[in-house]
C-alpha cells in the first residue's frame, strides 16, 4: 500500500516551499501563474487531498452552514432547503440540516450544537418569534444568521414573502364571487406569516366595507391536522363559512379531507384557496387555487446574504428581502350557492 501523499511530497514534486503550495490551494493571488500551474500539477499527478479538518482548524472556518427548519417533508420548505445546498455546495460550503419540528427545546438545544461544531453560519426559521429567552439566544451567536421568513429579532437579515398581498388577494378574490362568510386558517400570530395573512385578510374586507367579524380567522397551526380540526369544526356549525382559506404549506390535505368527510363538493358547496401553491393543489380535482411564490428564489437568497457576511460584510445594516407573491386562479371556487 503506498503512502497518502501529503503536503511535503506536492511541494517537492512542484520543487516550490509548502507554504507556496498551502497559497495555491488557499487561492492567494501573491503567486505566479508558472508556480500555480505546477502545483495543481503536482497535486493532480499525486491524488492529494487537502485535510479539511486541519485547514479548518488553522483558519478558523469549516465552511459549513446550518439550516434548521420546521420540517422537510413539506415540499415548499424542501425546494427552499434544496436550492440552498445547491449554491453553498457551488460556494464551496458544506449544509448541515436540522429538523426542529417548532419546537422551541429543540431550537435551542440546536443553536448549541451549532455552536459546538463551529458552524460558519446559520439559515432557520423559529416557533415563536416572540419568545424573549429563544431571541436572546439566537442575538447572542457571533456568527452571520439569515431568518427565513420571520421579522424578529429585527437585528437579523432576513428573506421573506409578501404573505399580506397574496392573501389580500385571494380575500379578495371570494368577496368579488360573492362570498362574505370567508374562513382563513392560519398559524400562531407570533410567527410573522400568520400575522402577514391576517393583516391581508382584514385589508381585503375593509376595502369592500364590510365588518371584519364576517370573516371567521383560526390560527394555531400550519399542519393537516390543524387544517383537519378546525375545517371540521366550522363545516359542523350551524351557519358555516362558504369558503376557506387555507394558510399554510402543509394544510391544504387536512382541509380537503375535512370537506370530503362532510359530503361536501367544491366549488359548489364550498370554495377553497390554498395559502401555499403545491402539487396537491395542481393536481386535486377540481385544481385548487393558491398563492404561489418561489421557495427555490428564498432559498437561494438566503444564502447570498450570507455569503455577503462570510465575504466580509459583518458590520453594515440588517439585510432584508421580500419575494413576491401571486394568486393563481384554477376551479375551486365560484359564487356561494345563494349568488348564483
């Protein structure tokens, strides 16, 4: 077995000191090109391979960013993850990805080991962006953090998406079919998308002059089950709403279920509007309604901005970005049976 090649045997083979040879591959410009060329000469010809650790070590870096979100198996939150990996991959950096399940012990339990690891910088989402002990925490890192999709603490960079136009739209989109009892399902207002729908929908009503307490608003969570719960409970009541918003990525499936267990149709019992474009919504019969935006554009600003940071960049303002949001009509909704 031969031995691994080291730094020693590219220097000698390049006939150049090792410390030109650790330039070269540390990318200094202070080495001529004739020097240059022999080396990653030298270093094809030997197979070497740089120890990354050792490197990190003496620089003070590991070229390793973290992402902690919610959950992954939501296909918005993975193209966000995906296009992330995709640009510090072609940066030269390593993602390390969290799930935290927004849970706050858990995001906590993750800054450390973040921390531990030495991680050169963070991407993530939070529980609660209220929570003063979790916000302490996270101002606290000396390293560059972008929050995706959250507003606090406001000391952070940021990518965000127009949630209030998306869903002011959609809002309004109903009342001009007719609706006026309108459900929007949502999440806890201590995370800014929830806060941004509501803000939208309230918008929407007071722009046709009608009493905000026509439409019917229900946060506490993002998920199926939530958009299960709640859809249940409001198409069992005596004067149920004659459409939905569901406003959040992972609802949509919790709410249809919902419908299909009351023997209801849709459009022409109910309408419906996804607050998030999914392939669900494209491809249920009828194709359901939705605010769409670009989760492959959030994530890759996120990670521009950090690597604004990382090249140097620590000081200046917070960075903050909001993507846009559009409302794509399909067949999921028409007037209410009485306005037809």
């Amino acid at each position: 077995m031969g031995t691994t090649p080291t730094i020693r045997h590219v220097a000698l083979a390049a006939r150049v000191a090792i410390g030109t040879v650790s330039r070269v591959l540390n990318g200094h410009k202070s080495v001529s090109e004739d020097v240059r060329r022999r080396v990653l000469k030298a270093v094809e010809k030997l197979n070497y391979e740089p120890d990354r650790v050792a490197q990190s070590m003496r620089l003070g870096v590991t070229r390793t960013v973290a992402c902690a979100t919610r959950d992954i198996s939501i296909p918005g939150l993975a193209s966000v993850v995906n296009a992330a990996e995709d640009v510090l991959r072609a940066s030269g950096y390593t993602l390390l990805l969290a799930i935290t399940d927004e849970r706050k012990e858990r995001e906590l339990d993750l800054l450390r080991i973040f921390q531990q690891r030495r991680v050169d910088a963070i991407i993530m989402t939070t529980s609660s962006e209220d929570d003063v002990e979790l916000a302490r925490h996270i101002k606290q890192l000396t390293i560059p953090v972008v929050l995706l999709d959250r507003d606090n603490p406001p000391e952070l960079d940021a990518v965000t998406l127009d949630h209030r136009r998306g869903i002011r739209a959609a809002t309004e989109y109903l009342l001009g079919l007719g609706h006026s009892r309108i459900a929007l399902l949502t999440g806890r207002p201590s995370t800014r998308p929830a806060r941004e729908r509501i803000a939208g929908f309230k918008e929407a009503y007071a722009g046709v002059s009608k009493q905000v307490n026509q439409g019917i608003v229900r946060t506490g969570g993002f998920t199926a089950e939530f958009g299960f719960r709640e859809a249940s409970s409001l198409l069992s009541a005596a004067s149920r709403p004659t459409a939905i918003i569901a406003g959040g990525m992972g609802m949509l499936s919790g709410v249809l279920q919902a419908i299909r267990v009351h023997g209801l149709a849709i459009p022409d019992d109910i309408s419906v509007i996804a607050g998030a474009d999914t392939d669900l919504a494209a491809l249920a019969t009828p194709a359901i309604t939705a605010v769409r935006w670009s989760g492959t554009d959030e994530g890759r600003m996120a990670v521009q901005l950090l690597l604004n940071r990382l090249g140097g960049n620590r000081k200046g303002p917070p960075q903050r970005v909001m993507l846009s949001t559009e409302l794509i009509t399909r067949g999921s909704c028409a007037p209410p049976r009485g306005a037809r």
